[in-house]
C-alpha cells in the first residue's frame, strides 16, 4: 500500500495529470457500462416474471400481435441507453470537454424534465383503464343477466352460434369510448398542442353529436321493438281467424312452402314499420347529406307499399275467381260433350291430351290466363308500370284474335267435314273427287280467315288469295272459250246467214 501510494505520485508527475483523467474517465466509463447493462437486465427480468408488459402489448397492439410482440427487451434497451447516457456525460465531464457534455446534458434534461407530463400522462392512461373496464365489465353484467344475446337470437331467427355477440361489441365500444373522451386530457397533459387542436374539435363535434345518436338508437330500438309485438299480435290474430286454411284453399300453400300466410301479412306489418322507425332515426341524426336521399328513397318505398299491397290483392281476388269461374266453365263444357271436339272435328284424337287433360281442362286453363292477363294489366296500372300495361294489353289483345282465329279455323274444319260427308252419301259417281274438292276449298277459305283474323301475314295471304281467284276465273275463261269454240263458231255463222238474208 505504501510503495503505490508512492508510485502514483510519480506517474503522475511521470505522465501528467491528462493520461490520469483519462484513464479515470476510462474507468467511469466502464463502470457506467456496466451498471446501465445490470440494471437494463434487471428491468427486463422483472418484467419478464410478471404479465404487465404482455397486457400492455395486447392492449395497444391486440392480441395476435401482442402475443409476439418482447416489451420487456424494447423497456430494457430504453432503461440501458438512458443510463449509458448518463455514463456517457460523466465520461466527458471527466476529461472536461464540456463541448460534448453540455449537449449531452441538455438532451437528460429535457428528457427528466419531461418525465412529470409522462408520469402524468401515464396515470391518466391509468385511470381511463380502470373506469373502462369497470364500465365494460358494467355492461357486459347487465347484457348477461337480461341475456341481451340469445332474445337478439331469438327475435332474428338466428341460431345462438351464428347470431353477433351484441353483449360483447356495446361493451367493446363503451370500453374504446372512455378512452377517447380521455384522449385531449392526456394530450393536454404531454403538452402536445398539434395534436391537441384537431382532436379537441373532433371530440366536441362528437359530444354535439352524441345526443342525436342516443336518440336515433333509442327510436331504432322502441320502434324495431314495437314492431316485433305488432308482428306477432297480427300473425297469431290472423292465424286465430283462419287465414291459414284460406290461404290454402286459395292455392297459396304450395307458393309459400313452409311459410304461412299470416306469417307473410306479419312480416310485411313488421318491415312497414320498421321503414317508418328508420325513417324517424335518420331524421333524428340531423344528417343532412345522408337522411334526405334516404328519406326520399324510404318514402318513395312507402307510397308504394299502398299500391303493391293494392295490386297484391287484385291478383289474388283474380285468381280467385278465375278458378271458380274456370272450374265452373270446365264443368259446363264437360257435361255438354266438349271433351268428345276433337273426334267431331275428324282429329282422330284421344279426349285426353299427352299431359292427361282434358280439351274442357284446356279450356279452363286458357280463360284463367285471360283472367289473369286482364287483372295483371289493372295491377300494373296501380303500380305506375305504363310500359308494361301496354305490352300486357297487347299481348291481350293478340291473345284474343289467336283465339277468335282457332274458333273459326275449328268452324271451318267442321263445316268442310260436314260438307264432304254429305257429298258422298249423294250418291254421285265423282262425289269422292267432289267431297275432297270441297273440303280442301273450305280448308284453304277457313286458314285464310284464320290467319287474317290472327293478324299473322295478312298482304301475303290477301296477295295469295287474290292470285288463285284470279287464276281460277282465267281457266275458267279459258277452258269455257277452248271448249265451245265450235259452238260458238255455229252460232256466229247462223247470225251472218240471218243478216244476209
């Protein structure tokens, strides 16, 4: 102890009092280096032995991500730089090169200085946690025990897997709402003015706006509510009186499937409703831009909901009564022989069709779709359709020259047998060539009366008749003057024999 006592003495006089600070500064540097990686280590191992950091993580980054995500190693280098930092300045104070320490020291002061806002910040952040929480686990308690999800499961039909944990989303949303209503005090408290500004005013917007969203929400919930009552009372009142088996007797059990017609009229009561509670939340919201072309478009929905509901039920009266009267037609017809037509008009024919019918079920089925073409062009008069009102009247009006024309095809058909039977029970040594003449006279006639009737090619068939008119009245001129020329030369000789006389 002595003899370094001794030496150091004379190293300094040796090699002066730099290399000595130097080599203290060396020193503290070290030891700087190691006290900042021990205590770096220290931090991260503490943190590691406690959930804290991953709760953090999860929080800020979710839980994917903050299941990966070593906060400990990023607070652990934060916690070891700082201290090298501080290691650092007592390095260069050491060697008195206040040039580099001074800016070094400035840069800890700030960030000390600093850290009363961090503090601050930190428990407010705090606090907006806890009240957050608190009122998340509030909130999922009550949606829980008045068992918010499986009644929003019920109600929409929905099994319990498939339908939205609504629990779970107003919860989630209460929870990010504390949060962002503590956003400017935090801001406020870091002394962050450029952020500060733009969501202060986002904030007192969203405050404005908040009690237009609690009211829309509140006539949403009554008014989808309320219809959900209306809904059942008219489906089961509607059920109670017999409109089910109505329904069925109509014929709608089949174009329903498993759906009953109460059910349909419950339904349809239920999204009227709910077009005019929508229609009151959108006005609530004070949204301009967004409620007029939706209060437009659900008002245009609800002044044809009349009309549909009106054309609605012409259709079904019609069909209705197009079944009565065409059953009641069908009837008629098949106690009056109508099936046996088709044998009377020499068709050679079976009195029931390919797919089992009837000529008289035809009958019935073509004077329904006239019905039905009739009260479809009314409905579609009530629904504001001109275009298709028209084209159904047209295809109406062709409907009935096709028929009209069928009629007198079938006329014809019966007189042209009628007529070459009688030709050849008369006996005649040609009534056969005579009856065959006949019938494929009145055949041609008839299709040509037909066709014009139709409407379907009428110069052409005009332009044909004309044509074998024509040529038949030139053979028959022809054959008369070919065949009496002799005659005809006689008699004119006799009438010069009776002027020369």
């Amino acid at each position: 102890m002595g003899l370094l006592q001794e030496m150091v003495p004379q190293l300094a006089t040796l090699f002066g009092p730099d290399v000595l600070r130097v080599l203290v500064a060396i020193v503290v540097l070290f030891v700087g280096w190691l006290v900042a990686r021990i205590v770096a280590w220290t931090v991260k191992k503490g943190l590691e032995s406690t959930t804290i950091d991953n709760r953090i993580a999860k929080w800020v980054l979710g839980d994917e991500k903050g299941e990966s995500f070593a906060i400990e190693a990023w607070v652990g280098k934060v916690v070891y730089y700082i201290l090298l930092l501080f290691a650092l300045v007592l390095f260069f104070n050491t060697l008195k090169l206040t040039v580099v320490s001074e800016p070094l020291t400035t840069l800890l002061n700030k960030i000390f200085g600093y850290v009363p806002q961090l503090l601050g910040a930190a428990l407010l952040v705090g606090v907006a946690w806890l009240v957050a929480t608190v009122a998340r686990k509030t909130v999922s308690i009550a949606a829980d025990r008045w068992r918010l999800d499986e009644k929003v499961a019920s109600e929409s039909g929905l099994e319990k897997d498939a339908a939205p944990e609504l629990a779970r989303t107003l919860g989630d949303g209460i929870y990010w709402l504390v949060f962002l209503l503590f956003l400017p005090i935090v801001l406020g408290t870091l002394q962050l003015g450029g952020l500060l500004t733009p969501v202060q005013a986002m904030m007192d917007r969203l405050l404005t706006f908040v009690p237009n969203i609690l009211a829309a929400g509140l006539i949403l919930a009554a008014g989808w509510l309320i219809a959900r009552i209306v809904q059942r009372i008219v489906t089961n009142l509607l059920a109670a009186v017999g409109v089910d088996r109505l329904g069925e007797k109509v014929g709608l059990g089949t174009a329903l499937g498993t759906r009953k017609l109460s059910g349909l009229v419950g339904l349809v009561v239920y999204v009227f409703i709910l077009f005019n509670v929508i229609l009151s939340s959108l006005n609530a919201l004070a949204l301009e831009a967004v409620t007029r072309p939706a209060s437009e478009m659900l008002g245009q929905v609800l002044e044809a909901i009349p009309r549909l509901f009106a054309a609605s039920v012409l259709l079904a009266l019609a069909f209705y009564v197009g079944r009565l009267v065409a059953q009641l037609l069908v009837g008629v017809l098949a106690g009056a022989g109508f099936d046996s037509v088709l044998d009377k008009l020499g068709l050679a024919m079976s009195s029931t069709t390919s797919s089992g019918k009837r000529p008289s079920d035809l009958a019935g089925t073509v004077l329904l779709t006239i019905i039905m073409l009739f009260a479809s062009i009314e409905a579609a008069g009530l629904l504001g359709f001109a275009s298709l009102a028209v084209l159904l009247a047209s295809l109406l009006e062709f409907t009935g020259q096709l028929a009209l024309g069928l009629i007198v095809f079938a006329v014809g058909l019966f007189l042209a047998n009628f007529a070459a039977s009688t030709i050849r029970a008369s006996g005649n040594p040609q009534a056969g060539l005579l009856a065959t003449a006949a019938r494929v006279a009145i055949l041609v006639l008839s299709t040509a009366i037909a066709l014009s009737q139709m409407g379907i090619a009428n110069d052409i068939i005009e332009l044909a008749f004309g044509l074998l008119l024509g040529s038949l009245a030139v053979a028959a001129a022809i054959a008369f003057g070919l065949g009496g020329r002799d005659v005809a030369a006689k008699q004119i000789e006799a009438w010069r024999e009776d002027l020369k006389s």
